[in-house]
C-alpha cells in the first residue's frame, strides 16, 4: 500500500514507543529519535497515528529487529507485551495472545501483506515456513483480542500482519548468512550447527515498474523432545505398583504406550493395566530441519495513485510439527499466488494457496505399528501373559515377573537404527491408515477474495464535508477444497472423485467520527457473515479514543468474535490407534453423538471394577453389578460457531518532556461454545440389558472422539503494561509485564478449551545502538510463570522460564571500495543454557548461539 511507505524508523527495542520530535533530539542521541506518530494498518484497516489506536496494537519495525538479540523477527515478537510463543519445534513458533493457546493456533490470524499464510487443512499458519525472510520485512504489527469485527474468520485471540518492503523504495541487493550452534552440553545429542542463508534482490525499473525477489534456506537440527512423565500413574495402584514398576505406563514423549495400546489383563485372579513397550520421539524420528522458501513480487503503478502487484511465494519444510499428536513433516510443500489492486480509497485482493503433505507422518502412529508390525497386540499380550505367569509360578516377585514377561513379549522387537527398524519405518510411511500405518496424505487449497473501499475519502467527500463522518466498507469470500484421501478427509456429499468444499462469504462497514475539536473519536464496525453449515453471524465493534490534551490518549471498545470450525475440526474423518476422530458437523458424525457413552465415565467404571475384583475379592460379574451406575451417556451435540464477547480500556502517553513512554490495557472476555473435543465409545453388541458387560471390555466397543462445543461459559480477564524509557546518549530501557487469569467457575463440565497460558509474563531489556562508536549491544531479560497445559497429548504442569538473550553488533561503515554497508551480529538466547519447555509434550529449549552477516549493496 501506497500509505505503508510512510512508514517511519522504529519507536523502540521489543515493541514499547514514544515519540521525540526532532527538535528536542541530540544529534548524538539517535535512538531517541522515535515516532509514535508513525502510522499503523491493522487494527483498523486504515492508516491512523499509533497513539490513537480504538484498540491495543505493538508493532516492530526492521531496525528494532536488528537490535533484538533474538536470531530473527520470528523470534523478536515473544518479546511484544502480552504475546505468549509456543515452540514445538526449532524451525516452528507459534503466536498466542490473551490465552486459550494451543501449537495449532486457529484462533489467532497471521497475514504477509495482507493474505493468509495459512496451511489450508489445518486452519493456521505453518509458523514462518511461508512467512518473509529477515531480509525483506519492513515491519510487523500485532493485534491482541478479537478483531473479528474487521477480519472475519478465527481472528478471535489476535491477529499478526507480516509487512514487507516496498521494492520502489527498498532496492538493490541484500545477503544474509546465519551460523549457530545448539544442543551444546545436551545429554541426548552432541552440539549441532545451523545455517540459514537469504538473499533479496529488488529493482525499480522506470517510474512505474519494479521487481523484487526473495530466497532463504535454513537447515540444523531440531529440538528434542524427551518427557518420561507417566501420565497414566494410578493405572495400577490397587495393586501397589507405582512409578517405574507401573505397567500400564503412559510416558508423555513416548508414543506407542497410549491408551490404544493397553489391555487390562486377568491374571492369577487379578487385573493388571499392562501397555505395550513403545518408543520414545528421537529413537524413531528425523530430527533434521530443512526449509526453502522463496517469493517474487511485480509491482506495476498503473498511476501514483494507483498500484498493481503480483506475488508468488513458495516453500519446501521438513521438521517437526505438533497438533493432537507430533508429526514429522517430510517434502511438505505450501504455495501462493496473490493479486492485488491498490489505490489510497480502494483495494482488491485475491489469492490462491495450495498444500501438499508430501512424505510427512504420524510419529505416534508410526511407534504403534512398529510395534504391532512384528507382532500384532494379541500375540503381545498373550506372550506377556504366559510369561508372567511362569515367572510367578517359579517364585519371582511380581517386579521381577513383570520386567521378564515384558522382555519376553518384546523379544524380537525392532531396534532404531538397525537396517529392519529402517525398512518399517520406510513402509509404514507410504501407509495411508493410521491404524496400520503413519502417512500424512494431505492436498488442500484456500482461495481467497476481498475488497475495501473508502467512500468519503474521494467519491462521497462531500458527505464527510457534511457530517464530519468517514466510512469504510469491505466483503470478502473464502473457499477451501480438500482432496478426500480416504484416511484424513473424506466427502460426505460425493464421491471420492470429488473434492470437498467448504466456503464462507461475509462484509463489514465503518463509520468514525471526531468531535470536540479531534478529541473525542467515536468508532463503530459492524461485520456479517454466512458459512453453509451455519446461519449469519453478527460481529460488532465499538470504540472511543479521547484525547484530553496533547500525548496522552484514553480507548475504549466493546466487540465480538467468532470463528467457524475450521476444516479438521468439522470433517475429519482419522482412523487412529483404535480411535475414530470424527469432525463435528452432522453430515460427519449422526448417530454417533445420539448413542455414544463418554469414555471418561467408562475408563471410571473399568477402574472400579479392577479395584474391587483386586482389593474387594469381587468376580468380574460382580463388580460389573456393582459399578455399572457410572456410566454416563454421551450428552453433547453437533458443533456451533465460537464466540467471545469482549471489553477493552488503555491509556497510551507520555512523561518527563517525552522520554518515558506508558501503554496499558485491562481487557475481560466471554466465551461462549468452545470447540472442543469429547472422547466416547459406541458398545458393538445390540443387547441393551448387556451394556455394561459390553462397555467393560475393550473388544466390544467403538471408539470415537468428536469435535464437539463446550456448554460452559468461560470468563477470562488481563492486563498489560509497557514502559519505555529514553536515558539519553542512545541508551534506552524498556520492560513489559502481563497478566493473564482465568475466572472458570466449578460448574464447568470439563470441555472448556485448555487456558494454557502463563499468569504473568515479564521482559525487561537495555540497548545501545551506538555504545562505541559502530558498536551497538542488547541484552533481555524474560521471565514466564509456571501454568497448567491440557491438551489431547497430554496434560502437566509447565515450569516457569528464566532466560536471558543478548547481541552484540558491529557495522562496517561504505567506502569507495565496499559501498556496501556489511553488519554483524554476534548473539544468543538463552545464554545460560538451561532448557525449558513451553508447552507439555514440546520439546527442550536450550541454549541458541549464532552470529549473522548482513551485506547490503545499493
């Protein structure tokens, strides 16, 4: 956009702001040299001065993210107040604001330039795999809350826009060579090295044409993920065996052990919770990161008022990567066309982006049938059986006896590494059945059209002359296609022969006004959109902005959100491990909500019945009697959109003749209709007077989890507060802290979606871009609370994180020689090595070191 090369230098390290006009600035103090008059597009499709934002918005800008001392501006924005960062891989992070976080974030938008990045299947973004390189960004502003009023569909936690440069006036050509090192001191790994290597070349060909191009390739070696907390702990505590003598063990990163993977087995009188042995992550999965990604932009002025451009962007990853279950993506290819028009009153914008899994799997699926490919779970369990039981027959202890019958049921079993282990691995991949293989065999595409138009700016200019109003409208279609693979998606409504389809249309209008001489401005948006599957949604927006006296502003706003379910979660259709994930819609799963019972009131009745026939002397018959009462039909129904009604207060200002920045926020919302999942089982048998008999025993029963709505409503509230500091001499102090609480009270009925989010978090960081001569340094201290992850994966406390980040850079001044300015970077995160995990199930975080080389010729 023509308005987003007004853009301005930065206003200050990690996202806190002031302004300092030039007249109060020393020559020598550059980095005071701040402008918070400086414009912002995303909070409410407009241009509008950052001060008088109707809702909260940080922003980082190409400059500040060189003085970050994290590797990349990925990385830069966990530093924003208020943004949690999800890393369930080196070469994937995933943004999160106001909680209810989650490694697949479908609530939270990430647009480049105005388009969706996402991975169409899944409804989110594949972090950075298409995002632009370091290189090429130009700035990146974020929005914490809803803003569904503006953007429509899942922008119902936040939303990012990723904004590049402007080839007409960022030209010439720029390289990058990233060199790091991680997994120093690591126990499971020796030290690996990282590269990443980018390159952009723009030219600007006459007045009206111009042209650039951007390549990155990144290669090193993932984090691992190594958890070995049981989360099946109690599975035989009526017998007295805890801890490493559990089992029926269930380790959080060892895939194979899970509940598909367990019998309860009847053995000389008494019931035993035995799983199989299972394998942890980094014994069965390609840790190397690959990634190669690349875009070409023509940009066409078709008049200076009047801009044409065409992007293409593309991108091959290979990584780690999490949802329910951890995936290893494999030739994973994303794409994207974009067409856009852009003038100061109107814009157009179409794109088109594909997906292809490629070789990608299942890692828990893939350690499930490795397991049963060399000996299916009925042989297993037998051979375990008749093991123990001679091994109790001869004297040994019940340990004893249990660690032998395991041995003797794995006998055989294939190890990683050997040329066997290799060969399943191979075969099980191609496998397109996650109850007999691991593929991953998707191929999706979005399709995407939007338009908006400023009436009162040119054509209806008498009427704001008038009344003093300015007016925006907007509409936008989206379609997504989905090729039914028979494993992942299939079409309910035909044949496999076609793909299915799933589409929503919808539009926006509004109105502002300023009174009392511009300080007073009054904000009202009204959104409407239809999915097939669903009637009109109603989004409002409301705000105030007032402006007392010059440099301090008070906002306001009231708004909704909403996001419709997202493709997975409205037509999956995935065998896994004896587990059938149904999407939510009633095309996908009637009949089976009506006649399902949860399966946490029958995992209670089997634990009953174990307790009592082991500790209370009971036949199998005879508990069964006895505990058949806790079963529980399944009460909940086919899905709805999710809604959150929002209320947001800030004051941005300034103090001390400019140098000391203040933004905060208090913000309260209520969620309505989580989207979430529910387990339940279907009995086989048609006996009704044999239910319980049916639901006691594993065999005779369907398994099923459905997407689902939660009949709770959830009530959540925060605050955040970020100062800035200029000391003078360019030395410059900022901080932020956030605080996010969740107000759920004791009638929820267990399907509110997981908070997963910290209770406070806290930057603090000082910089210098000129403490010696070319010689700038940063350091940053983050602090993060211990909270509760839940999740399908698995559940556990997240212990809190202390790290500290720091950079030091060195700028090569031009010469006649080296017109070019050559800039180094020498940094690292988490500086004192000690690993943290972000999420239950993720991996371990340590210690990143790396330096950059940037050359940049004109």
């Amino acid at each position: 956009m023509k308005h987003l090369s007004l853009i301005l230098v930065s206003y200050h390290l990690y996202g806190q702001a002031g302004i300092l006009p030039d007249s109060t600035i020393s020559p020598k103090d550059s980095l005071r040299k701040i402008q918070l008059n400086e414009i912002v597009v995303t909070a409410s499709r407009i241009p509008e001065n950052v001060l008088k934002s109707p809702v909260s918005i940080d922003f980082l800008d190409a400059r500040q993210i060189r003085l970050s001392a994290q590797p990349s501006y990925f990385d830069a924005i966990e530093n924003l107040k208020g943004v949690q960062l999800l890393t369930p891989s080196l070469g994937f992070k995933v943004y999160n604001t106001r909680g209810f976080a989650n490694p697949t974030n479908v609530r939270f938008v990430q647009l480049v330039d105005g388009m969706d990045n996402q991975a169409p299947h899944i409804g989110a973004p594949i972090a950075n795999a298409l995002a632009p390189s370091d290189l090429d960004i130009q700035r990146m502003e974020i929005v914490p809350g809803a803003a569904s009023a503006l953007y429509g569909l899942n922008a119902l936690n936040g939303l990012v826009q990723l904004i590049t440069k402007d080839p007409f006036t960022s030209t010439g050509l720029s390289v990058s060579q990233k060199t790091g090192v991680n997994h120093v001191n690591d126990a499971l790994s020796s030290a690996k090295m990282f590269s990443e290597t980018s390159l952009r070349y723009a030219r600007r060909i006459g007045s009206r044409l111009a042209v650039k191009v951007n390549l990155t390739y990144q290669q090193g070696y993932d984090w691992i993920a190594r958890n070995a907390t049981d989360l099946n702990p109690n599975a035989n505590t009526s017998l007295g065996l805890t801890g490493t003598g559990n089992p029926g063990s269930d380790l959080v990163n060892n895939y194979g052990d899970e509940s598909a993977n367990r019998r309860t087995l009847t053995i000389g009188g008494k019931k035993y919770v035995v799983s199989r042995t299972g394998y942890f992550e980094n014994d069965i999965t390609d840790l190397s990161l690959r990634n190669l990604r690349g875009d070409i932009a023509v940009f066409w002025r078709i008049k200076p008022t009047l801009t044409v451009s065409y992007r293409y962007k593309a991108a091959t990853l290979d990584n780690v990567y999490q949802r329910t279950n951890r995936f290893r993506l494999d030739n994973y290819v994303l794409d994207q066309h974009g067409l856009t028009l852009e003038s100061p009153s109107v814009q157009v914008r179409a794109y088109r982006s594909r997906e292809n899994t490629g070789n990608s799997y299942n890692i828990r699926s893939m350690a499930e049938n490795i397991d049963r490919s060399y000996k299916s779970d009925t042989q297993w369990f037998a051979d375990f059986t008749n093991q123990f039981t001679a091994s109790t027959a001869i004297g040994q202890s019940v340990t004893d006896a249990l660690r032998q019958a395991r041995t003797q049921a794995d006998a055989g079993r294939p190890q990683p590494g050997t040329a066997a282990f290799n060969e399943q691995v191979a075969t099980l991949r191609d496998i397109n059945n996650w109850d007999i293989g691991a593929a991953l065999r998707v191929r999706s595409w979005l399709y995407h059209v939007e338009g908006q138009v400023e009436p009162t700016r040119v054509l209806w200019s008498g009427f704001k002359q008038k009344t003093g109003i300015d007016l925006l409208a907007g509409f936008d279609y989206r379609r997504y296609a989905v090729y039914p693979d028979g494993n992942y998606f299939i079409n309910p409504d035909q044949s496999t022969d076609h793909n299915l389809i799933y589409d929503k249309t919808g539009g926006f209008v509004q109105a502002s006004r300023s009174l009392f001489g511009d300080k007073l401005n009054l904000r009202g948006s009204f959104r409407v959109d239809k999915n097939r599957y669903f009637n009109a949604r109603i989004n409002p927006r409301i705000s105030l902005v007032y402006s007392p006296v010059e440099n301090h502003n008070f906002r306001a706003s009231y708004q909704t959100g909403y996001r419709f379910p997202s493709l997975f979660e409205a037509f999956s259709n995935v065998n896994s491990g004896g587990v059938k994930r149904v999407g939510g819609l009633k095309i996908m799963s009637q009949g089976i909500f009506e006649r399902s019972y949860f399966r946490t009131s029958i995992d209670a009745f089997q634990a009953a019945i174990n307790a009592d026939v082991n500790t209370n002397k009971l036949t199998t018959e005879q508990a069964i009697q006895k505990n058949k009462g806790l079963l529980r039909p399944n009460t909940y129904t086919y899905l709805k959109p999710e809604q959150v009604n929002s209320i947001e207060v800030g004051y941005k200002g300034l103090f001390f003749t400019r140098k000391l920045y203040v933004d905060i926020d208090f913000y309260y919302n209520s969620y309505q209709h989580f989207i979430a999942q529910v387990e339940a089982n279907i009995p086989r048998g048609k006996n009704p007077d044999s239910l319980a008999y049916y639901l006691a025993d594993r065999s005779q029963q369907d398994r099923y989890r459905l997407w689902t709505n939660s009949s709770t409503t959830v009530y959540n509230y925060g605050s955040s507060l970020g100062l800035r500091y200029s000391a003078g001499r360019s030395w410059v102090v900022s901080g932020n802290a956030s605080l996010a609480r969740l107000a759920r009270t004791d009638q929820g009925d267990g399907l509110e979606e997981a908070f997963n989010t910290p209770k406070w978090i806290l930057n603090l960081g000082i910089s210098n871009q000129a403490l010696w001569q070319n010689v700038g340094f940063s350091v940053n201290y983050k602090y993060q609370s211990s909270f509760l992850w839940q999740s399908a994966l698995a559940t556990g406390v997240v212990p809190p994180i202390n790290t500290f980040d720091a950079q030091l850079s060195y700028t090569l001044p031009g010469s006649t020689r080296t017109p070019a300015p050559i800039a180094i970077k020498l940094g690292g995160t988490n500086l004192l090595n000690r690993p943290y995990t972000t999420f239950t199930a993720g991996p371990g975080v340590g210690g990143f070191y790396y330096v950059t080389v940037i050359a940049t010729a004109l």
